[in-house]
C-alpha cells in the first residue's frame, strides 16, 4: 500500500490510535530531497505493509504537526508505535539526492524490528 496523507484533524485517529507501528515522512512539495524520495518511500510502504502503515505529513499544509515533529526541517521520519514517537536520525553520509537514502531507512526498518523483538 501507498503512503497515505494524514494531517492535524487525522493524525490521533490514523497515527497515535494505531494498533501497529506507523512511519511517518514530513515533507514539503518545494523539498527536493522529499520529492525524490517518493519512490523510495512508496517502495518501503510496500514491502513492509504488514509491519507497519505509512503515512506522509506536508508541513505546509499542516504547520501544528511541522512546529510538533519537524522543527529542524523536512524530510523528517519518525516511528510512532504504543511507546510514543521515535525520530529516525538524519544519517552520518547523507545522500546528495535524497538525503535519507532507501538503503538508510530500510537498515533503520530493521533495526526497529529487531530491538522490537
């Protein structure tokens, strides 16, 4: 499944009620590290569908949650699952073109999963 859209008046609902863990990209549509995610992000919504859902938060359109999770700028990810939020560290190398590389958040994916036992 696709990265779905959440914003301030579906983020309780969709995010901080789900009953599995949910990944969540703070973007902007004028963030070229963003927009060349996409297919990046779209290929881990698919092959991680049934450890987590995925969701994508434009800051601009919704500046509570920008001000809330993404203050040092976008693209920001975070985990949120029943122990409450967890933001996916920029990387040490990043990726010229993306920033957080598909490899990058992939190996975070599976560190996740693995300390989650």
């Amino acid at each position: 499944m696709n990265p779905q859209k959440v914003d301030i008046d579906t983020f309780n609902e969709r995010v901080l009620d789900s009953t599995i863990p949910c990944i969540v990209k703070f973007s902007s549509e004028g963030c070229h590290f963003c927009q060349s995610l996409k297919p990046a992000y779209g290929k881990l919504a698919r092959e991680y569908d049934t450890k987590f859902k995925f969701f994508i938060v434009d800051v601009n359109e919704d500046p509570q949650l920008s001000e809330m999770f993404a203050e040092s700028g976008v693209p920001t990810f975070y985990i949120f699952d029943d122990e409450g939020s967890h933001e996916i560290p920029d990387p040490k190398e990043p990726d010229p073109q993306t920033w957080f590389s598909e490899k990058y958040l992939a190996g975070r994916i599976k560190k996740y999963l693995k300390n989650r036992g």
